[in-house]
C-alpha cells in the first residue's frame, strides 16, 4: 500500500495513489483528495501567514482519474484585507477540477465573553466504526480514512454525524495542515447522510463549497451531515467540526439518477 495519497512528481505534478480511489468507479478518485490537494496550492501562494482561508469552492468537471495530475495556481484579487485565489487541476492536459478560494486577514480581538460557543459533539473515542459500503475494491478513500460514527451510518438512509481521520499524510513526509485536513473529509458529507439506497441510486455531487470561521484543531473532523432530494437534484449540508465545536459549513450539489 502507499504511503501518502499522492507521490509527488517533479514542481506542480502529483501521482494519484490508490488511496485516492472513489467508492463509484474503481479508475476515478474521491473528490476529498483532490480537494485538499487544491487546498495546499491555494495556502502555498505568497507570503501572507496572515491570511486564513475562509471559503473554498470546487467545481468537479469531470471524474478525477487515478493517474498523474498538474496543479496551477494565481490570485485572482490582492487585496490588503481580502484576496482571491483560483487553483485547477489537469489531468493529460484536461482541467478536471477547479477551486476558487477566498482569504480574510485575520486578527486577535478583543471580542466579547462566550461569542461564538457552541455545544461539542461527542468525541471520536464515544463514536463507532460502521461497515462501509460495498465498493469491490481492497483499498481506496474508504481504508485511507478512519470512520467513528455518532450518529446514522453508511448502511442506514438519512442524516448522520461522523467523525475521520486521514489514516496517511496527503504527501510522504508532510504533515496535513487543517485546512487540508478539513478538506479531505468534507467531501464525504453526501455518502454519509444519503437519503437514497445506493444500490438502486446515484447520488454523486458536482460541487463541494466549504466555509470555515477558524482553523481546526487536531486530526479529527467530525461532518454531522444531512441530504435533501427533490426533482433529480440533491442538496447535502453538513456543519463541520473538531474536538473543540463548530468550525465551519460544507455544501454540495447533487446530480441524481436511478441506476442502470
């Protein structure tokens, strides 16, 4: 098995690893490893350790392949307080997905007591692993991460709260930042609550938007995640957060369809 999700492979290009692979198609990845991929790119430009990234956007345009990927990155906005920076991901010279991020300066305020608290969640040592899925494959995404579920499960329609953990470093000999790690995980939001039997329904997002009030602290983050589906169109949301409370919201849309 490899050590990190993606080997790198000279300036701006990666290999894909197995355990970036998809639970829908044994050549394509999950989205969460790319996303935090592209996460990576967008903390790396410039010099600003003032500047905490508050939105990130991705639109997926087609499947990711299991293969080598270029990363490029530019601003888009510099801005003293705010700035805007876009990342996008080429497979074989075809821009597969795209993040636009938006960055805030941060600082230390006096704000007034007890703004901003919020019940926790119970931990991941109060959580359960669940069976995932059936996805015919030894390894992917779903034996990268570590699963303790609150709330809900892989096998049980409906909203679900869960706790992961990236079982591997994104890169060899690196360790995840936060937003990385918020990253690789949020994408799951739409698999954990699922409203639909997988079985019978494709239920697979075309977007993943993530905001985030602070950075998270430690390597656990919990999704505590819900589905909507009308008319062939999905919505799934979760609040994200680590050991310490609420640090943030994921939403994704969803393409909806009976399997064939």
């Amino acid at each position: 098995m490899s050590e990190a999700f993606y080997l790198p492979d000279g300036q701006d290009r990666f290999l894909a690893t197995e355990l970036t692979r998809g639970p829908w198609d044994p050549l394509a990845q999950h989205a969460g490893p790319p996303a935090a991929l592209l996460g990576r790119a967008v903390e790396r430009l410039g010099d600003r350790s003032d500047l905490q990234t508050v939105r990130v956007t991705f639109d997926i345009m087609r499947p990711v392949p299991i293969a080598a990927l270029e990363v490029a990155v530019r601003r888009l906005r510099d801005g003293r307080n705010v700035d805007l920076v876009e990342a996008s991901l080429f497979a074989d010279g075809v821009e597969v997905m795209r993040a636009t991020a938006l960055r805030i300066r941060g600082a230390e305020l006096p704000l007034p007591p007890g703004l901003g608290e919020a019940p926790r969640l119970p931990g991941p040592d109060q959580g359960r692993p669940e069976p995932f899925f059936p996805t015919g494959q030894e390894v992917g995404y779903h034996t990268a991460m570590e699963w303790r579920f609150v709330a809900g499960s892989f096998l049980e329609a409906g909203p679900a709260t869960i706790w992961l953990r990236m079982r591997h470093p994104l890169l060899p000999g690196e360790a995840p930042s936060p937003l990385v790690r918020v990253l690789a995980a949020a994408d799951s939001g739409n698999g954990v609550s699922a409203a639909l039997d997988y079985r019978r329904w494709l239920f697979v997002n075309a977007d993943l938007t993530v905001y985030l009030v602070r950075p998270p602290v430690g390597e656990w983050i919990a999704l505590e995640a819900a589905t909507t589906v009308a008319a062939g169109v999905g919505l799934a949301g979760s609040i994200i957060h680590d050991q310490q409370g609420p640090v943030g919201r994921g939403l994704q849309a969803l393409f909806v369809d009976r399997r064939r």
